[in-house]
C-alpha cells in the first residue's frame, strides 16, 4: 500500500514540474540538444574561417588603394600587375586604339580631351598609359582596364615644364610604348591631352601609309598641299609635331620608332642641351623617308596651337574644317587652361559629370574626387 502510496505521489510531482516548466526537456533530448549544439558549433566555425579566408584574398584587390588623394604610400593592387598586352587587348576595337600618356597633375587635360573623344563615339578604344600609380589607380577605379603603368613609374608627380629632364624622361618613354603596341600587330593613334576633337579624324588616315603625322609650323599652307614630309628647316631638320601620330602595325612604322628610339639614346638630356622627344622624332622620319611610307596630314584639319589660337582670320576663314586643336604654342598648367576656357574648349567644368568616361567624376588641380 504505501509504495503504490509513494509511486501516486512522485507522478503527481512530476505532473506539476511539467505544468510550471513550459519548455521541458527529458534527460534524452537534453542529451540530443548538446549534441545538436555541438555539431552546430563546429559547422558554423568552419563557416567563419572560410569567410576569414575568403576575405583576406579578396579584399587586398576590392579596396581603395590609399594614396590616390594624398602622397601616401599606394596599396598593392591588382591593377600594379596588369600588363601593356592585356591592356592593349581589352581595349583595342577592330585592331585599332588611341593612346595617351598621362602623369597625376594632367588628369584635368586628360578628362576634357576624353569628354571630346566621347562625343565622337571613339572613347572605348582609349587606353591612358599612366606615368605614375596614382593615375593608374584613378582611371582605373573610374573606368576599369582603361589604363596601365608600364615600370619603372617615375616618382615625381609635379607637372614637368617643356624642356626641363622631368619632361625629356617622360616623353622619351613614348616611341617604346607604341612600338610595342605595334610589334602586337595593332594599328595606334597617340595624342596628347592637351588636344581637343572636334570631328572624327579617322576618315582623314587614306590609303595604307605607315605613318602619319602634322605639321608644327605656323605658316599658312594652302587647302591642297603636299602630303609628302616637308623639306628641312634651319636646323636641317623637319619641324614634324610628336603628339599627333596615327601608325599602322607595319615594318616602316616599326623601323620609325626603332630609330626615334635610337637617336633619343644619341641626344640624351643635359643642362647644356635641353632636349625633348620631337627633334629626335623629326630626326627618325628624315632618316627613314626613303624607307617608310609617310603621310603629312592636312593642316586645315590639324592645326598647331601657334596657328589656330593666334591667327583668328585663318580660324574663320577654315570654320568648320578642324578636326584635332593642339594646345601647344604655350606653357604652363593654368596658361593652357585658361586659353581652352578662352576659346570654349575647356569641357570640363559643364559636361564632367554627364560625358566623360570617368562617370561623373570632376578634377581638379590634378586629382579625382
């Protein structure tokens, strides 16, 4: 009697416990929850450190590299490891792209001369050879695979002067670029940016030359001239203009740049004799005329600074006729952008943000922000 007694008593115990706990949990599901909890733990562990892993590999490439907006040291990127042959691939069109050299102070020239290219519907052969890794990083973040940095990089970022060693070492870097543009078996134009499009100039490279360039001089030709290379100057030379080349992949385009190469070699910069890259390249095209098919281009088309922007009857009388304006006939930063804005050719102010390849992107004083 008492253990049935006793037996009523425990159940009605247990019967109240379950009423006052409303989550029970019996020894074995108790047992079965650690287990759960244990096996959970693991896999979300093992989750985590894929992520860890996961993160530690992608986000070196996914970050802003510091430095961009300041003179601090750059971080590693993958765009440091991105070749000229990678470059050239991805952004030719048709065996053909337009090349440009830029260091960080011209960023500003190198927008308003994209924002002209853009509306010609030519900006996605463009490829901006960048002189230092703070440009290659801005174009890049902008507008991705549209500019690469072939080492070294020159360390200063200050906006060289025409003749001083900072400018013969950024210029001279040229005729080896684009002679390997060629050895790829592409067809390149190069500009600089100090250069604005007006029309299209690729209806203006006829025929199968080798090379084609302008004319520097000031003096008005007439609408029909030659085409073949002018006679020598003064100096027994050419006064060809270097920043407005177009080349096919040929060998005479090729011999060009092999010379242009050589005689930069042969008239290295010097306090004494400041050199630059054009005499060398008018030394190469005398050299070679006999050898290469060459093509002077029409000046009413491509005018040199010193004649477009100082003889405004000639602009008058040829409106309607210019396809690339040079910028040249001055120097200085603020000089050429004050007479681009002087003669409406300064876009950047009005059309950044709704036609630049940059994406809205405005510059100024040589950065992007």
């Amino acid at each position: 009697m008492k253990s049935v007694m006793s037996s009523i008593h425990q159940r009605q115990q247990q019967q109240q416990h379950l009423l006052s706990d409303p989550n029970p949990i019996s020894p074995r599901s108790s047992l079965n929850w650690g287990r759960s909890a244990a096996v959970f733990g693991r896999t979300w562990l093992l989750a985590l450190l894929t992520l860890v892993v996961v993160l530690g590999v992608v986000l070196p490439d996914l970050r802003a590299p510091d430095g961009i907006f300041g003179g601090s040291k750059v971080a590693v990127s993958k765009w440091r490891y991105y070749t000229l042959e990678e470059a050239v691939s991805f952004v030719a069109k048709n065996g053909t792209l337009i090349v440009c050299a830029v260091s960080q102070p011209y960023l500003p020239f190198l927008n308003n001369w994209l924002i002209s290219i853009s509306r010609l519907k030519h900006q996605d052969k463009v490829l901006v050879i960048a002189e230092d890794y703070a440009t290659l990083f801005a174009v890049n973040s902008r507008w991705p695979g549209h500019a690469v940095l072939v080492p070294p990089a020159p360390d200063a970022q200050v906006a060289h002067k025409f003749g001083s060693q900072g400018f013969f070492n950024f210029t001279s870097r040229r005729p080896s670029h684009l002679l390997y543009i060629l050895e790829l078996g592409y067809s390149v134009m190069y500009n600089d940016v100090d250069m604005v499009w007006m029309a299209d100039p690729f209806p203006y490279l006829e025929g199968d030359h080798d090379v084609y360039f302008t004319d520097d001089m000031t003096a008005v030709k007439p609408l029909n001239h030659s085409h073949d290379l002018p006679p020598p100057g003064k100096k027994g030379r050419t006064y060809i203009c270097s920043c407005m080349i177009y080349m096919r992949p040929t060998d005479g385009a090729k011999l060009v740049m092999k010379k242009w190469i050589e005689e930069l070699q042969a008239q290295p910069w010097s306090n004494v004799k400041k050199s630059n890259d054009q005499p060398a390249f008018n030394w190469a095209l005398n050299r070679t005329a006999a050898q290469v098919d060459l093509y002077l281009l029409p000046q009413v088309a491509f005018p040199t600074g010193g004649l477009y922007f100082k003889n405004q009857t000639w602009v008058q009388e040829t409106k309607g006729l210019h396809v690339i304006i040079h910028n040249n006939y001055i120097t200085g930063f603020e000089k050429k952008i004050k007479r681009f804005r002087d003669f409406g050719l300064w876009f950047v102010d009005d059309y950044a943000v709704l036609e630049s390849p940059l994406e809205g992107y405005k510059l100024a004083e040589g950065y992007i922000y």
